[in-house]
C-alpha cells in the first residue's frame, strides 16, 4: 500500500491506494467520529461494492444510499434523494457520509456532505479510474446546471481517500480509458516524463496491469496533491489541472450529460487545446501530434463533435468558471509539460481554433 497526504494544515488527509483495501476496516476507523455512517453509491456500483464495504464498516450503523446512475443525474433532484435518506435514519451531525463510485458520486456524496447540518465528515472511496487520480483528491464538490458543469458546488475536503486499485477490474474499457484522459492530463501539464512513461506503458495500463495502474494513479495523486495543497480553492495554479476542460464541458453540456463520458470529453476538449497552443506557436506540431496520439492510444475519442458550430461553443464556454470580468481564461500549454491560464490571447486564434477541422488534424493510428 501506498499513503500520500493532501498537506492543508489541519485539514490534511492521507490517500490510500492499494489492491484489497476495502477489506481493511482499521484504514477508515481513524476518520469516522460518530457511530453513524451512509454509504452513497449508485445502482450500477452498490451491487459489486455495497455490501462488502458495509461489512468493512460493521462496527457502525451503516445506511446504504443507492442513487440512480449517469451524469443526467448530477442534479438537485437527485441530491435531495441523499438528504430524504439522511434525515429519515435522523442521522446527527457526527455522521460520515461514504462515497462510493465514481466521480458523479464522488461530488454529489460531497455536496450533500457540505450542505448537511451545514457540514458533517466525509470520506471518498472511488471506483473508477478517473475518480480515483482526479475528482477524488482536491475536495471539488458540486452538481450540474442545464447552463453549464459543474456550476453549483462547494470547495469541502474529505477526511480520507481510500482508493482499492481491485475494483478497477470491474470497471468497463470505455470507463477506463475515460479516466486515462485525466492520467495522460497531468503529464502534459506538469510532468513531462510521466509523458514519456504513460507512452511506454499505456497498453498494459488498458490491460489492467495491477503494477502500472498502480504507479499511474500515485502519480497522478501526487500531482494533484501538490497543487491541491498549494491552490486549494483555485485562485491560481490550480486552474492548471482544467486543461482541455473548458473545451469539453461545452462538449458535455451541449451533448446532454451522459452522451459523452466526461473523459471522453476533456481527450476531445485537451485535443482543441493542443491545436490552439500551436497556433499561438507555443508549441510544435509534433508535439501537438503527440499529445493526440497517446489520447488515441488510450481509446478515447481525438475530435470533437462535428454538429458542434463556433457559435455554439462560445455560447457554452461564456458560463465556464474560468471566466472572470466577462474574459474567458483557457488553460493552455506554453512547453509540453508547462501549462499556463492565460486570457491574453487573439480572438481570431480562438475563433480558428473552434472551427478546425480535427478530422484532417487526426492522423489515424
């Protein structure tokens, strides 16, 4: 087993990561106050995991939280459902709400824990890939808007993070290589050997190999624990960590939620922000062709939707949360391995951007 530690002075938690750790009760025990914990889970993942992480957890008065499953379902309709369970087993403010799926869950398990009684504690146990390396670590809690991801939340750090490498086996291809787009992120924002790493081994990281998904998500939860700790509520370099999201959120909330998983978004949504920091030629077209061929190594889609006009996503991209005095900030790449959060940038090289066409870019495999 791997612990890492997200550093906010006393708020600080571990992140365990391991084969097999949801039968180890003493690695939760210390995080749990009360005698009361609910486990929120959803209707795809509860079946695998609920009652084995209930057994884990006998010690307490365990009240399972089946929600339904998709992102169409990050919504207030769906939280309150988390709230109606809380508050019919009149659980206190010692209570521990469990998360327990992937990064819907994740966030959702999170808000509600941030909005009950006005705050009780909180512990992630993610199930997927791309919960695991992202949207577990950092504390982002939040549901969706039809206007736009993501735009209703809070910023509330779990106790812990007990990620069981284990449970990735259950795990679809198409989820998997979802959460590789979060993987191949980090190393084009801060670590570029880790570029060079997930190169070499992004086959056996497909095949599940227990050793590389291992080393894959200590990285990427060692990335993100650092800015995490530098730019809690990202007021600067957090930002970074967006790359290609700005992009893919216009993707999914012009899609509907759902239609594309949101890794299969941010690969398309990184993919734009590749071309754009070549066009401000902060980086070469070899490397921009680089970044898309791991993408498509990974299996994840390399070009956006083509009914999606300019226009339309402008009309997404001017509610992302980046924007700040009506100038929408892009997180882009100065070097490979160096990302920037930049407004200051030629309309025209944006506009040229959106109106690309990705399918001459794309060189097939």
């Amino acid at each position: 087993m791997q612990t890492l530690k997200v550093e906010l002075g006393e708020r600080s938690y571990p992140i365990y990561i391991g084969e097999g750790l949801l039968d180890q009760p003493e690695l939760l025990a210390p995080h749990i106050a009360g005698r009361q914990v609910a486990i929120v889970s959803n209707e795809t993942v509860a079946p695998l995991y609920m009652e084995r992480l209930s057994k884990t957890l006998g010690a307490y008065k365990v009240l399972p939280v089946v929600l339904p499953d998709g992102e169409a379902y990050k919504n207030w309709e769906t939280l309150q459902l988390v709230f109606d369970a809380l508050l019919t087993a009149r659980h206190d403010r010692r209570t521990t709400v469990v998360a327990l799926g992937g990064g819907v869950i994740g966030d959702m398990a999170g808000f509600a824990a941030a909005c009950y009684q006005r705050g009780v504690d909180f512990i992630q146990v993610p199930t997927t890939l791309l919960s695991q390396v992202d949207s577990s670590v950092g504390g982002k809690t939040g549901i969706n808007h039809p206007l736009g991801k993501n735009m209703v939340g809070a910023f509330y750090q779990p106790n812990a993070v007990l990620i069981d490498t284990a449970s990735l086996k259950t795990l679809p291809p198409r989820e998997l290589s979802a959460g590789l787009a979060e993987v191949i992120k980090y190393g084009l924002i801060c670590d570029k050997p880790f570029l060079t790493w997930l190169e070499a081994n992004v086959d056996a990281l497909r095949n599940l190999d227990q050793v590389a998904l291992t080393e894959a998500i200590q990285r990427s939860c060692q990335a993100k624990a650092a800015v995490v700790g530098a730019d809690e509520r990202e007021t600067g370099v957090r930002a970074t960590l967006n790359l290609g999201h700005t992009f893919g959120h216009a993707i999914e909330t012009h899609m509907g939620y759902g239609v594309w998983l949101h890794g299969e978004a941010v690969a398309a949504g990184t993919v734009m922000a590749l071309e754009m920091s070549m066009r401000l030629g902060w980086i070469s077209q070899d490397e921009r062709d680089r970044g898309i061929r791991l993408f498509q190594r990974a299996g994840l889609p390399v070009v956006p939707p083509q009914e999606m006009t300019a226009s339309q996503f402008m009309q997404h991209m001017s509610v992302d949360k980046k924007v700040l005095d009506g100038r929408l900030r892009l997180v882009l790449l100065r070097h490979m391995g160096e990302a920037v959060v930049t407004d200051d940038y030629p309309q025209e090289i944006l506009q040229a951007t959106l109106a690309a066409d990705y399918r001459a870019i794309v060189a097939p495999l």
